[in-house]
C-alpha cells in the first residue's frame, strides 16, 4: 500500500515568468515573490496549492502540481 503524503504546491515556469507581479498579489498566504523584477519564485514552505496565482497568471507560466510532503 502507498502511503506517501503527497501536496500540491505552485511552480513556476521561470525562463517564460514575465515578472508581472499578479501572482504575488493574488497569493493568500504571500508565498510567492518576484525575484530581481526578472521571475516569481514560490517559498513551497508557505504554498498550499490553492491556484490562484495560476489562474491569474497572463503568461500562464504557473502550474499546481502535486510533490511528495
């Protein structure tokens, strides 16, 4: 039987983010922040998955997926 916990967390696509920003400004629990006004990075510690910065993304660089807890 599996018993791994699995998540979901937001990952960027870093080489397509266009730094805009909306995702930062939708996220919740503030788990996402622009780095060097150049692309998002997401602290996976405080993301839960919700999918909010992925919906909001103009770009449509940022997927949920699901990673091992």
């Amino acid at each position: 039987m599996n018993t791994e916990k699995k998540r979901r967390k937001a990952v960027v696509d870093s080489s397509a983010c266009v730094a805009c920003g909306c995702c930062v400004k939708v996220c919740p629990l503030q788990a996402i922040e622009v780095i060097r006004g150049v692309t998002a990075r997401v602290n996976e510690n405080r993301c839960v998955g919700c999918g909010r910065c992925a919906r909001e993304c103009p770009a449509s660089v940022i997927e949920i997926r699901e990673v091992q807890a």
